[in-house]
C-alpha cells in the first residue's frame, strides 16, 4: 500500500483535501491513516448531517495530515526511508515551533491559544513513523 493524499467528499458537497490514506492499487482499497482518523470524524461531524457546499484543507485541522503534504510536496519522489527521515525532521521541528508558541500563549494568557496549541501538539506527539508505515508500504 502507497501512502496518498486524497479528497474526501462528505455529504456530496464538501471536499476535504489532503487526507491520508493508504491505497492499495491492486484491489483498490484506501484506508484513512489511524492517527488522523479521529480528527476527520471530528471535521465531518462539525460539518452536520445537511452541510453547504465547501471545500476545507484537512491539513488546518490535523498538524500530521499538514506536516505529511508538505513534505510529499517537497520530497515527490521520496524513497520511504528518506521520507521517514524527512517526516522525523519535520516532526521534530514543528514540536519545537509549537513550544515556543506555547510558551508565548501562556506569557500572553490566552487560553483559547493555548489550548490550539495543545491540541496540536497532541496530534504530533506520538507518532512513530515505524508504528503507521512499516506494514504498509
């Protein structure tokens, strides 16, 4: 299985961009990634049963799904150790920015800074390159 971006369409009016996926080309199945699988149930329910027509970047609700089209972007022709390298890196790095916007968001007190930083925080912190790809591909 390839790991891919794809768009998912909700209630056939909304596009949800750059959601990964494992596809298998072979018997043409695609499976959500597992660690963002929670916020894209989370964006679809926010999105109600009778949504208007609107296409969201999933990468503006999930840092992994954003770190990951970013680094398909750069590194297109990726081998996947390279990529597992590239995706340590860009994990590593995207921790660190975040602390440091935390610890700005808790010199200005905002709590509502805070908690996004929190949650991204929490979408990156435990993934393990090894854990998600290593059967897959």
């Amino acid at each position: 299985m390839e790991l891919e971006l794809r768009t998912v369409v909700y209630a056939k009016k909304v596009e949800i961009r750059n959601v990964p996926v494992f596809a298998c080309a072979d018997c043409v199945s695609y499976e959500v990634l597992q660690p963002v699988k929670p916020d894209l149930t989370e964006c679809i329910s926010k999105l109600g049963e009778q949504p208007v027509k609107q296409d969201v970047s999933f990468g503006e609700q999930n840092e992994l799904a954003d770190l990951l089209h970013e680094q398909l972007l750069a590194w297109p022709e990726a081998a996947d150790q390279e990529m597992e390298y590239r995706m340590k890196e860009a994990v590593e790095g995207r921790i660190n920015l975040l602390l440091d916007i935390m610890s700005y968001a808790h010199k200005a007190k905002d709590k509502a800074w805070i908690e996004d930083t929190e949650r991204r925080l929490a979408q990156l912190s435990g993934f393990v390159w090894q854990a998600h790809f290593s059967n897959a591909v």
